[in-house]
C-alpha cells in the first residue's frame, strides 16, 4: 500500500497558472468573437423574409461593431447591394503618415454607403407598392370594386358583398358609394407614398451634393471635413424629420389605415459642444458616427412600420380566392383518386398508368425514333446509293447522245449538206419537225417512200429522254420528301421540348421588369436611363428659363 501510494504521488500534476492575455490579445478576441457573432446572426436573419432585413442586419452588425471596436475600417469589407456609387476619390494608403485618419475616413465612407443603401432600398420597396396602387387607380370602377371585395381577403370579402347587397338594397348605389370607397381608399396610400418617396429623394439628393462638395477634402484634411461633414449629416436627418413631422401632423387626423401615426419620428441630435468644435478627438468622432448609425437605424424602423401599414396586399391576400379554389379543387381530385386507387380496391389507377406508359412509348416510338431513324437511314442510304444514281444518269445521258445523232444524221440527209459540231438538239428537231409536216401532208404515200416513219421514231426517242429526265427527277423529289415526312413526324417530340426547355428558361432565369438578367430587363433598365436623361433635360430647360 505504500509503495502505492508513493507511487501515486508524481502521477498527479500541478495546476500550471494562468497566463493572463494581453490587452492586445484581448482586443483581438472581442474583434474575433463580434465578427462571428454578426455573422451567425445575419444567417440567422437571411431565413426570415423581410424586404429590408439585409439592411436592418446590416446596421444592427455596423452598430454593434462600432460600439465595440474602433478599427472597423481595418475589418472585412460587406458585400453591399448595387447603388449609386459615392462621389468620393480612392483613400490613401495604409503606409501613409496619416493612416490613423484614413481610418476615420473609412468609416465616414461606410456610413455613407449605409445611408445611401438605406435609403435606395426604402425607395425601391416604395416605389414597388407605389406602381401597384397606382395601377390599382387607374383601373375601372368595376375593377375597383372587384379589388375591394375579391382581393383583400376573406373577411373583406364577407363585409364587401355584405355592405354592397346592402347599399343596392336601400339606395341602388352599391356600385358607385364602393367605387369611391376604393378611391379614397388607393389615394391615401397614393398620397403617403408619395410624399415620403419624395422626402427620402430630396434628402439623398442632399446627402449625395454634401458627399460631392467635401469628397476631396475628405480624403486630404480628413481632420478638418470629418466633423463638418458629421454635422451637416445630421443636420440633414432633422430636416427629414421636420417634412416627415409636418406631413405626420397634417395627415393624423385624416388617416384611416389604424396604427399609422402612432409615433413619430425622433432622431437624436448631436451636442453642442460637438458642433462648435473646428477639431473632434477620436472619441467624439466615434460617438458621432454611431449617433447617425442610430438616426439611420430609426429612420429604417419608421419606414419600415410606415410603409407596411400602406404596402399592397400579400400575394396570398391577393389570390386567396385562387388558391382557394385550388385546395378546394386538389382536394376533390384526392379524394376522387382515393376512390379509384387501391386503398378502395379499385384497379382504375394502375390501369390508367398501364396505358398512360403504353401510349408514352408509342408517342416515343412514333414520334422520336422512328422519324430519326427514318432520316439517318435515308441519309446514310442516300450516299450509299450515289454510284446507282450515277449510273441511272448515265442512262439518261446514253439516251440523250442516241437522240443527238439521229437528229444529226436526219437533218444532213435532209438538207444535202454536213451540219457543224455545234449544232444544238433544238435547231436539228425543227429540221425534223419541218420535214414532219411535210410528209404529213401526203401520209400514206410517203409512210412507205418518205421519211414520215424515221421522224416519227425520232419523236419516239425524243418522248424516252423526256420521261426518262422527268422520272429522275421525280425519284430526287420522292428522296428528299422522304426526309421531310420524317422530319414533319417527329415534329411533335421538337415541339414539346421547345416548350419544354423556355418553361425551364422562365423559371430559372425569373425576369422581373428591370430587376431581371434577359433581354427584356435589359430593355426596361434602357427604358429607365432614358426617362432618367429626359428628366435632367427638363430641369436644366427649366433653370434657363428661370423657372
């Protein structure tokens, strides 16, 4: 037992201390576990679908980082949206004597591209439920009506048909009191849009000019344009939240879409002692910089609550009515193959597909190897047949060169004299043709001294080669026919698979308007630039005639 227990003793090791991290190392790691931490919650929120959930991810990472670390602009550069690219010349270099203040240029820079990103995401997914109430207005009063009632769901569509028996009932105004509950119903939502594309526009567009007049001296005395450009940001953000706050107060009132108004918007502002100073510290700076991240993050959340109260109706809201009769419809046909199906002890079904397969392979064997067998046969059989062709054009040929001497021989007895080498078959037949008439004159005396028999055999020559001739090129027409009726058989096949193959196409390629990757995309970004150029044409029409 002792020497056990002596034994035992140097097997147990000590605890070595801890070495503690560095502030270094630590600085590190918190960079390290906050760029993982942003990148499982952004996958996290990619499954939710939401249309501004990239960009509210987006700031919600660049906040959190820029809380955290201040060397943002060292880190991993995001994959951002297409945009307008800003009017900003490229950094300096790393190595140059003033790195430390590239670095907050950077993140100016990257405030910037969020803020533009922002906003051209906010407008395409207002501009996109804008065109639907717009085109939704410009409809019909039918059509309006249908709206009202078809599509908007269930429980519109109870209340709908209720309230409009009920109006015809009582005034025989159904019709025209829901038309115009459908037209103040689209404009409201045509009036907000509106003025909040309109708002977002002008404030990009200030954005974008501020970005423009201080782009190079952001980059060549970036400690003196950093906090002018801060300040005019957020100066820019109040004023957006003064024209939001002037039309939230002038349509409070007015509003009949619940929840609408409930809270305005509020961006923080910075403080006064930041504003005044010529030079910010790098912590000024910093705080700066998340305070717009804030303001963007609000502005973000307002829309989004705003524009999802006035948006178009889901596409399930839409289509209910579809997709109603559509379950209703998958669900009679179930219950209609459960009845013929085995579980019922019916053999229906395994019939129908027996016959289904029967007539596919038919289809096949009809339609697609049959006809391509048929064309590879009759092309191959057409070349190995060339050397009997050849020698059926021979033929012809040996006819052809025994009706050219006859014609020789008669037209020298008849004219008494040798006719030259060149002599065509044409010249010597009216010879023969001639002397024909003649002899006819008197038939039966000159059918045993004249010469009406040899021109009558020499016609018969003449009437071979030509049916010799149109025979040939009779087997030629029936040759290639051939090979068109087998292509016209399996035409069906090609047709299917045409159709078949632009299914596949459309759905793969998924073309929406300009949004797209064909042709038409193209077309409708080409349609767009144009609109774009005719409108600067027009403002710069206007600002010479002083208007």
């Amino acid at each position: 037992m002792e020497e056990g227990g002596m034994s035992a003793v140097p097997k147990t090791k000590t605890p070595s201390p801890v070495t503690p991290l560095s502030p270094t190392m630590m600085k590190d790691v918190k960079a390290l576990v906050s760029l993982y931490s942003n990148y499982f919650w952004n996958r996290l929120l990619s499954f939710f679908p939401n249309p501004n959930s990239n960009f509210r991810t987006k700031i919600s990472s660049f906040y959190h980082s820029s809380t955290t670390s201040t060397t943002r602009g060292s880190s991993k550069r995001r994959r951002r949206t297409t945009c307008l690219p800003l009017p900003l010349p490229p950094a300096s270099s790393p190595d140059s004597p003033s790195s430390l203040l590239t670095v907050e240029a950077s993140k100016i820079r990257n405030v910037l591209e969020d803020v533009m990103e922002c906003v051209f995401l906010n407008l395409h997914y207002i501009q996109k439920n804008l065109q639907f109430w717009q085109s939704r207005a410009e409809g019909s009063n039918a059509q309006k009506v249908y709206f009202m009632v078809c599509e908007r769901g269930p429980n519109a569509f109870v209340n709908g048909v209720i309230q409009l028996m009920r109006d015809s009932l009582a005034e025989h105004t159904g019709m025209q009191r829901m038309s115009c509950s459908a037209s103040s119903y689209m404009s409201e939502r045509i009036i907000v849009l509106t003025n909040l594309r309109y708002f977002l526009a002008a404030f990009l567009a200030q954005v974008y000019t501020e970005t423009d007049r201080v782009g190079e001296d952001l980059v060549k005395e970036p400690e003196k344009s950093v906090p002018s450009l801060l300040v005019t940001v957020n100066d820019l953000f109040l004023k957006l939240e003064a024209s939001i706050g002037h039309f939230h107060a002038m349509r409070q009132g007015d509003s009949s879409v619940d929840g609408s108004y409930s809270f305005p918007l509020m961006f923080e502002k910075l403080p006064e002692v930041n504003q005044e100073g010529s030079q910010w510290t790098e912590c000024e700076t910093t705080d700066a910089i998340n305070l717009i991240c804030q303001n963007l993050h609000k502005l973000d959340s307002y829309l989004s609550t705003l524009v999802t109260k006035h948006r178009k109706p889901k596409k399930m809201t839409l289509y209910w009515m579809h997709y109603t009769g559509g379950v209703v419809g998958i669900s009679l046909c179930s219950l209609w193959l459960l009845r013929h199906s085995r579980l019922m002890g019916s053999s229906d079904i395994d019939n129908w597909i027996s016959e289904a397969k029967d007539s596919t392979l038919s289809f096949w064997n009809d339609h697609v190897e049959q006809p391509l067998l048929s064309i590879r046969n009759e092309l191959f059989e057409t070349f190995r047949k060339r050397q009997k062709g050849v020698m059926e054009r021979e033929e012809v040929q040996f006819t052809a060169d025994s009706l050219h001497r006859m014609l020789l021989a008669f037209s020298e007895q008849t004219k008494g004299h040798k006719l030259p080498q060149n002599a065509s078959d044409q010249e010597m037949l009216e010879i023969v043709m001639g002397r024909y008439e003649k002899e006819v004159m008197h038939p039966i005396q000159n059918l045993v001294g004249g010469e009406l028999v040899r021109s009558l055999l020499i016609q018969v020559q003449k009437l071979k080669l030509d049916i010799e001739t149109a025979m040939l090129e009779l087997d030629q027409i029936l040759r290639a026919n051939e090979i068109n009726f087998a292509i016209l058989a399996a035409l069906p096949a090609f047709a299917l698979s045409l159709i078949l193959l632009m299914l596949v196409r459309a759905w793969l390629k998924q073309d929406t308007r300009a949004e797209g990757r064909g042709r038409v995309a193209r077309i409708q970004r080409r349609l767009l630039v144009v609109e774009i150029e005719r409108g600067i044409m027009q403002i710069q029409t206007c600002r010479d005639q002083g208007l």
